[in-house]
C-alpha cells in the first residue's frame, strides 16, 4: 500500500535542500533540529527511498532526492496558489489596461485571460497600441495601466525588464550580406526613423526601404520571408530568424525599457491585482533575459 505524502513533510523537505543543513532548516521553519530530521526520516520511510545524504558539513541530496525536489517545489507552489485564490477577496470594477502588440500574442493573452477567470466581475478592457498612443490616453484617463516602450533615462514608472531592440534577419534567406540590405521600418514612427534607421548611418550601412508597415508583425513577416532585415525586440524574434550582431557589421538598435506605467489620478483593488498579473506575467522573459 502506498501511503500519501503530507505536504507538510514535503515543505521540511524543501527547507532542508535549499539550506543543505538540518540546523539552518530548522530555524527557517520554526520547529527543533530534532523536529526536523524526524520529519525527514519520516518522508523516507514514507517514499522507502533515502533523499540525503548525510556529511559533517551537511546534508546533500541523493538522486531520487534531487528528483523529488523537483514535484516537491511544483506541489507546494500549486497548493501556495490554491490558497491564496481562495483566501483572496473578490475584486470587481473596471481595469482599463494598455498592451504593445509586441506583446499581444505571446505573454499577456493567457495572463489577462487568467486574471479575467480569476476576477469574473472585473470589467477588462485592453487597447492594443504604439507607447505615444498608450501614454496619451492615460493622460486622457482613458486609461488605467499601459505597458509602453520607453527609451528616456530616467524611466517614469515601473521597468519590468529591459528587451533590447536589434536587427533580425533570416537564417535561411541572408539578405543582411547583400551589398543593398533591404529593411523594413514602421512606416509612420519616429522612433524608427531615429533610432532603427539611424543605426544603420551611423553604422555606414548601405540600405534601402523595402517593406514598411504600421504593426510588429509585419516586420515578422518581412523577416521571415526574407525580403528584409527588421527592428524587432530580442523577446520576439520568430521562429526561423536570428539576432544580428556586431560580429555582422550591425550595432544595437537600442536599449529599451518596457514600462508598466500607472495612472496616478485613479486608483482601486482591481487596478492593483492586474498590476501585479502583468508583473508576474513578465518575470519569466526578464530572467531570460538577465
């Protein structure tokens, strides 16, 4: 008969892998060094399998404790989670947020899309656009939140990572060797004039506009097909296409910030718990990243 894990016995377990020893454990849990390895003989008698290894400096984990440590972490995060949805008080109200599109089909889809089935009676409205566009319409108060680009030091608001601006190009299609390099540009940005185009002057790149549009993913599409290079984030290079770097003759594009910018004028318990889903929902990407 296989007796069930207590999910408490699993949290000694975890305490004691992070820490590498009983004694620090014990302290960060609240219970007696003796407590402690009780517990943990306990969840070895439980599973028949030994899950440390003991020295005079400490424990360390065997090879079935290293693949506990894994399910252990994952079941004590879900159980954290449950808790926490249950414990937590309705939010309801209306959340206007603004998304770059850079955005809009990877990262804040699933998250908006959690928070809307986590707050049912949360009214959420989501404007998909340039940053200027974003940042004039909270200061319009159309607007609650918006996450922008922002290229200014110092940044005004909360930077949740930073996702430098390169150019992308094929791997199949090299089009950045041709003697011309075809580009494709916003067509109605500053931003891309100064910034995209400017890199390639100063650069003393030879080039030419072949392909201009007003959205990010048609700058995927003119890179992937191979009919230009494109300004892209590092975060959303498509499948097929690749960096360029200084070690190809291209410099940086630059260095932006993507911001989670608030509305200072209005203010509520809905507005704070989207705050922090888009937080949370950009954590992976800024490891990644880091």
């Amino acid at each position: 008969m296989n007796l069930p894990l207590d999910s408490e016995l699993l949290r000694t377990f975890v305490a004691v892998a992070a820490a590498g020893n009983v004694t620090r454990a014990a302290e960060q849990v609240g219970r007696t060094q003796s407590a402690v390895s009780i517990q943990i003989k306990k969840l070895e008698e439980t599973l028949g399998e030994s899950l440390f290894e003991r020295g005079s400096r400490g424990v360390a984990l065997t090879p079935q404790g290293k693949l506990l440590l894994v399910s252990a972490n994952r079941i004590i995060g879900l159980l954290d989670e449950a808790a926490a949805a249950i414990r937590a008080k309705p939010l309801g109200g209306p959340v206007r947020i603004g998304i770059p599109e850079e955005y809009g089909y990877t990262v804040l889809p699933r998250a908006l899309a959690a928070f809307a089935s986590q707050h049912p009676h949360v009214e959420v409205t989501v404007k998909c656009g340039y940053s200027a566009a974003q940042l004039a319409a909270i200061d319009a108060d159309e607007l609650d939140l918006a996450v922008i680009f922002d290229q200014e030091q110092p940044t005004t608001g909360e930077v949740l990572f930073v996702d430098p601006t390169v150019w992308v190009t094929s791997e199949v299609h090299c089009v950045h060797e041709n003697d011309v390099v075809p580009v494709a540009i916003y067509e109605r940005s500053s931003w891309c004039k100064k910034f995209a185009v400017g890199s390639l002057d100063k650069a003393k790149i030879n080039y030419r506009v072949a392909y201009s549009c007003d959205t990010s993913g048609g700058l995927k599409i003119a890179a992937v097909s191979g009919l230009a290079i494109a300004p892209l984030a590092s975060s959303n290079i498509p499948a097929g296409c690749r960096a360029l770097t200084e070690a190809d003759g291209f410099p940086q594009i630059d260095s932006s910030n993507v911001v989670l910018r608030r509305n200072p004028r209005i203010k509520s318990a809905a507005i704070d718990g989207m705050a922090t889903m888009i937080r949370d929902a950009f954590r992976p990407i800024s490891v990644a990243l880091s």
